[in-house]
C-alpha cells in the first residue's frame, strides 16, 4: 500500500491574500538556499513573481487536485489545522472556494467539518486526522471537539501543533485530557514536535523529548512524531526506541536530505534499535517543494546508493513499509 501519511489542503484562511503572505514566509529561506531570492533583504513583489515560487509556499487546493498530484497512491492523510489567532485574525482550515458544500461563510472553527467534508469527497482515497487547540477557547471545549470530529464526522486521528499555538507538548493541564480522550476513542494523535521556519512559532517547545511524559503517562496511545523531529532527527528516534507505540513520520524531513543521506539515515536506524517499521513516509504536501511522485521515487530508489557507498542495501519489504504498509498496520486497515 502506498500511503502519503502527512497532508494538508484548502485553505489555511479566509482571505486567500493572508495565506499566500504566510506561504511565503514559511519558504523565504528555502527559496533563498536555491539563490532565487535575495538573501539579505526581503524581495520586491516582482522578484517574487520572477522566481515562479509566489504561490507555492502554501497554495490553496482541494481535493481533485490533491488526488492529482499522488498519482498511483492507495490513500493520502489529510490533516485538520485548528483555529489560533495570528497577527490579529482567526486561521485555521477553511474551505475558501466552497467546493465542499459545507454551509456559511468559510470558518476556521470548522476545521474538523472541512476536512470531514474532504474525505466524503473519496472515502477510498482520503483519511481524515482532526485538530484542536486547547488555548483557544480551552481544554474543555477542545476534548469536546474532538470527541465530535470522531464519533460524529468519522475522522480516524488527530494533529497537534503545539509549537505553533504556544503550549507545551506535555502539559498536564493542556495537553493531557487531550490524550486521554484520544486514547479512550483509540485513535492516534500525531504532533507537530519539530522545527518550523514560521518567525511565531515557539521553537523551544518543538523539542521531541518533550514527548517523552506522554509516553510515560499514556502507555497505549499511538504517538507519531511529525517531520521526525527535524532538525532532532536523533532525539525523536530515541523516542522510537524507548516506547512501544511512538511512530515518527518523514514528511519535510525527506525533502532536506539527498538521497544518499536519506539512505545513510535509514541505514543506521536498525543499528540503533529503532525498526524501520516505525517510519511512515510523508510529503508536507502541497506546499514548498513537497512533490509526492518526487519523494516517492527518492524513497524508493535509496539502494543505488548502496553500491557506492559499499554497504548492505535495505531490505526491499521494509521500504515498502516506510511507503504504506508501516501506518496502514497502525491504522488497522491492513493486520498487522
């Protein structure tokens, strides 16, 4: 099975003008390291347009071009974000275009409907993760929500972005009747517990071994680590290695590494005690330079490096594992 594990779609706001500025902020640097864009003062709006990056930071798609864009994947994870306040607006998953069909004005309160309404769109095709944020309009009314977006709107997750909302991972009062309600609804809770090229982010907060409390509190919730933790890739695989249900995904992550790194990374994971059967692929579609087809073939084709580097290839099941079959075990949708 071929599965992106990590997603996202529509729009992040109501005004499309605020998500274009806040995909360009996101990718400023990355476009930059290409030398596309000045790096020692902020571009004009026409080298913007001439470096063909201007929309890409975060555009705006639904779900026909979402399928588009992962040609010959069996299911793509689509992941909720929830509503915070930046900059003096309300953002959030919002469905600008109304291709959903889901009623009133596009809301970022309604994040869990909208991705709700993604998956009906091809329920084959698309799984749903849900998202709250437990400082917005409190813990309460978050564990409420995502009891709603499971046992009514069918989403099979959840997504955290506490780095992103200014709380920490751990926090008992926050965080823990979160996890505690996903682990009653036996659902896995991915987190956003990485760095972030977003100037608000808090990047004290993104550390992996913050996670380390849920593991020890939470025994039986299903973790996975976002972005593998990046940039403490070896700090979240430890995590792997000291709980049993902690997975770590590879979106973002797999699109810094070259190939030949990306081998020499899942090389030394075994050796390591961490089972390469804890690792999901996963793109960060749609934004950046997140090309499904892309990263795909990079992951599979990692053994051409083997020869050159005169070590033992990876085991052709366990890559195979990595681009699906590992989450869809841990999804239940195939035994595992």
């Amino acid at each position: 099975m071929i599965i992106d594990a990590h997603s996202h779609i529509l729009s992040l706001s109501a005004d499309p003008g605020f998500t274009l500025e806040y995909g360009r902020e996101g990718s400023l640097c990355i476009y930059r390291s290409m030398g596309s864009l000045p790096s020692h003062r902020m571009p004009t709006e026409a080298e913007w347009e001439a470096s063909g990056y201007t929309r890409k930071g975060w555009p705006v798609i639904g779900p026909e071009e979402s399928v588009r864009d992962h040609p010959g994947f069996d299911k793509i994870i689509v992941l909720a974000i929830s509503p915070q306040h930046l900059e003096g607006r309300l953002i959030g998953t919002v469905d600008t275009a109304g291709v959903l069909g889901i009623d009133g004005p596009p809301d970022p309160e309604r994040c869990n409907d909208y991705i709700a309404g993604v998956v009906r769109t091809d329920p084959e095709r698309f799984i749903g993760f849900a998202s709250v944020n437990p400082t917005h309009e409190g813990v309460n009314a978050a564990v409420e929500e995502l009891e709603r977006a499971v046992t009514e709107l069918g989403l099979s997750g959840l997504k955290l972005y506490p780095m992103y909302q200014h709380w920490a991972a751990n926090d008992p009062d926050l965080g823990f009747p979160i996890y505690r309600k996903a682990q009653e609804l036996g659902i896995p809770v991915m987190i956003h517990q990485a760095g972030s090229t977003r100037i608000d982010a808090k990047l004290e907060l993104g550390r992996p071994a913050i996670l380390d409390d849920i593991g020890r509190e939470f025994r039986d919730l299903r973790v996975i680590i976002a972005h593998c933790g990046l940039p403490w890739v070896d700090e979240a695989l430890f995590l792997l290695t000291k709980h049993p249900n902690f997975f770590a995904e590879l979106s973002y992550l797999i699109a810094t590494l070259t190939r030949r790194d990306l081998f020499l990374l899942l090389s030394r994971c075994e050796p390591m005690f961490v089972p390469l059967e804890k690792l999901f692929f996963g793109t960060d579609y749609p934004g950046f330079l997140y090309d499904p087809a892309a990263l795909r073939e990079k992951l599979m084709s990692v053994n051409q490096e083997a020869d050159v580097l005169h070590m033992p290839p990876i085991a052709q099941e366990k890559l195979d594992g990595i681009m699906g079959d590992n989450v869809a075990r841990m999804l239940g949708l195939i035994e595992a």
